[in-house]
C-alpha cells in the first residue's frame, strides 16, 4: 500500500468516529498544552531572577573592596592576612587576570558630608566619583539628558529625591534636576573643621539615570578630577586627610565567557572582598529548575491521562474493526501495511492535537500574564510608563514545536500495542466473527 493511500485510508478512518476522534484529540491537546504552560512557567521565574539579578547590578560584574573595607566580614578577615588596597598599581594587576574586560574604580569621602543642595531642601544619598568615560559598560543607563562631559557635570540616580525637612520629618519634594539650580553641598564630619561653616559648589545636572535596585538607582555620581579637586581643597584645612590615591571599591566588567568562579577565588587570594550577582543567581537557579521539574512532572501527568487515552481509542477501534481487517487480509494487504494503518492514526491524533495546543498554550500564557495569575505570584519587575510588567508564563520560540513533537511521539507509541493486536488477527476467525 502507497504511503498516499495510508494517509487518505488513516485520516478517513479517523472521520468516521468523528465524536472519539475529538474528544482523543482533546485529550492530547489538554496534556501537550499542560507540558507547554508548566514548562513556561520555569522559564518566566528564570526570565524574573535574571531581570532581577539585572537591577540589582548584572550578571557580568564583580565588585571588589579592599580587605578593610566596611564589607568585609569577619570571617573575611579571618580567611586573609593580607592587606589589599585598591589603587593604580593594584588595579593593572588585576586588569591582566583572565577574563577580565574592563575596570571601573569609585571613590567615595570618608571624612566629608556630601549632599545636593536647592535652596533650603536637601538631596541625601550616596555621593561616588567615577571615570564618566566607562560608565556605558557597567548598566548607567540614561532615562533623561545626555551624558557628563564636563568636568562640573553631576548624574543622579533616579530613585534620588529631594526633602523638605519639617520638624523631624523629611517631606519628599518634586525637583527639576536638569534645570533647577543645585549645588553640591559639603560638610565635615566634625564640626571644628571647616569652622563648622558647609561649602557648596558648582554642578551641572546633565542626566537622570534610570531607576534600578543598585547604586546607580540611589546614587549621586561625580566626575573623578572634580572629586578630587574639591576633597583637596577641603583638606588644607582638615586635620584629617583624604587618601585620594586609594580607591573605595571597582566594578569588574567580565569577558561573556568569563570564568566567574575562579577570577573570584584569585582575587580572594589576594585579601580583596569580592561580590557578585552570579552568587545568588546560581542559588537561585538551582531552585527555579527544582521548581520547573515539579511543574514539569505535574505537566507530565496530563500527558499520560492523553496516552492512555490514544491507547483506548486505538484498541477499541480495533475491536470494532475485526471484520475490515479480516477482509483486506483476504484481499492481499499485508501485516505491514494494517500495521502502518493504525500507527499513522494514532500518530495522526498526536500531531493534530499538538498543533492545535500551539495556539491553545498562547491563549492561556496571554491570560496568565494580563491577570497575573500564577503560582507565587511570579512577577519580572520591568519598570514601565505603565507600572510593573507582570511575566507568569513565558514561551520560548521553540518550545511549542518541541511540543508538537513530543505529541506526535506520545501518539505514536500509544498506537504501537493496538497495531500489533490488530496484525495478529485472523482473517478468516475476523470474517466468522461478524
């Protein structure tokens, strides 16, 4: 029998029990849409960890402090008995470890004061100086302005906000960064010096950085040289001097293929006290993916539910079926081809009702996402004009024509035990038999 005639005989059969047909393809849509939806869910918490991972200063920097740094443990001290600074010399060393592409130092006051000041009301919030020139590879993303330029220019993070201070309360004000007159504002910690008297400077507000969970989010960034410039003259007249050739801390912006693992390990070697994003998320990644086998076991069940279900049909349409077969032995088809006959019928029910659980499997992804219904809630911040992004089920490109196959597969080995059943019959016992 042609493989024309096998299709045209198979899906013929498959119409005349057009009610079981339907409700088999059911089935099969119910348990590939199952497998789809559960798998996607995995994805979205993966997709959220790494949005989140993002905010919170990317998967591709290590930041590293000095061994007395504030962010050092005690079991960090403990571990390390060598002293590790972070200055030019330093920084060429650890420019030439593997894996690393570039290196971007902050400086912070240690015996300073800085705030934005307008008029009266205040900017409180962590005052850095960086090399404006390498802040396009470390996430400083521009939401309004233009990069810094000049040696005045200042860039504000944008969960930065002003008080007005009333009493002991701090009232949030609305201020124009870009175009409202502000200074930089600089007390000494302690009050003998500078004649207990602030100074302020001039700045230029260029840009607003985007809202994020890291530094950039909450900081207020300086140019190096104007940093330097102002902690210098500060501190003719502080008993106190600032050490300007030590850095407070650097970012690390590794290489995509980058072993992670060990430039942290030399590093620590080295008495440094590293932090990287990539820590949490492969903690976090290992529990997504436990999470994922559990939906994909649950999406696994509903799978099984559609076999079994192909299987019956398939048997019971042998049953029902016993003189055909018996008659088109008679007439010379061979056990090959009744074979091939029910095989392709149940492959016929896997594959329709996988491509139709393409379709199904984006409706309800498109619902689960609009209502934000799903299982913990699971949400991927994504600051818009229009709030928070709620992801509960992402579906890559791929996954439902992995689907589709999966589906074709499940028909075709459900089909398997019906067709060796029917190839055994007898023709002639068929023939007497109805």
């Amino acid at each position: 029998m042609k493989i024309k005639d096998l299709l045209f005989t198979s899906l013929r059969n498959l119409w005349r029990r057009k009610v079981r047909t339907i409700l088999t393809i059911l089935g099969v849509l119910i348990g590939s849409t199952s497998i789809i939806i559960m798998l996607s869910m995995g994805f979205a918490m993966t997709k959220t960890n790494e949005a989140f991972m993002e905010e919170m200063g990317g998967l591709s920097t290590i930041t590293v402090y000095p061994s007395d740094s504030y962010m050092s443990s005690t079991e960090d001290k403990q571990n390390s008995s060598k002293k590790a600074i972070l200055n030019e010399s330093t920084l060429k060393k650890i420019q030439k470890m593997e894996g690393v592409k570039t290196i971007l130092p902050f400086m912070e006051s240690q015996n300073y004061n800085i705030s934005l000041l307008k008029g009266k009301d205040q900017a409180y919030a962590p005052i850095y100086a960086v090399d404006f020139s390498k802040i396009n590879d470390y996430g400083f993303k521009i939401a309004n302005g233009e990069n810094p330029i000049k040696k005045e220019d200042v860039l504000v993070g944008g969960s930065v906000q002003f008080d007005k201070v009333i009493g002991e309360q701090f009232i949030p004000i609305d201020v124009d960064f870009l175009n409202d007159k502000i200074e930089l504002k600089v007390e000494s910690f302690s009050e003998e010096e500078l004649e207990g008297k602030p100074k302020t400077y001039k700045i230029n507000i260029t840009g607003i950085l985007e809202e994020a969970m890291d530094e950039t989010g909450y900081s207020i960034f300086v140019s190096m040289d104007y940093f330097k410039e102002i902690v210098k003259e500060l501190d003719k007249k502080s008993k106190e001097k600032t050490n300007l050739a030590n850095y407070s801390y650097v970012k690390l912006e590794m290489e995509k293929d980058a072993d992670f693992k060990v430039t942290q390990e030399k590093l620590k070697e080295e008495g440094y006290v590293t932090h990287s994003m990539t820590d949490y998320f492969n903690e976090i990644q290992d529990m997504t993916k436990n999470t994922r086998n559990m939906f994909l076991i649950v999406g696994a069940v509903a799978f099984v539910v559609a076999a079994i279900g192909i299987a019956n049909t398939m048997i019971m349409s042998v049953y029902e079926r016993t003189k055909e077969i018996g008659v088109m032995k008679v007439i010379g088809a061979s056990i090959k081809d009744i074979k091939n006959m029910f095989l392709m019928e149940a492959t016929f029910i896997g594959l329709i009702g996988g491509v139709l659980s393409i379709a199904f499997s984006y409706l309800v992804s498109y619902i689960l996402n609009t209502t934000g219904m799903g299982l913990g809630g699971v949400t991927e911040m994504m600051m818009t004009g229009e709030g928070e992004k709620t992801l509960v089920s992402y579906i890559p490109f791929w996954l439902p024509f992995v689907g589709v196959v999966f589906s074709t597969i499940v028909g075709l080995v459900s089909g398997y035990l019906p067709s060796r059943r029917a190839t055994k019959i007898s023709a002639i016992e068929a023939i007497r038999s109805q």
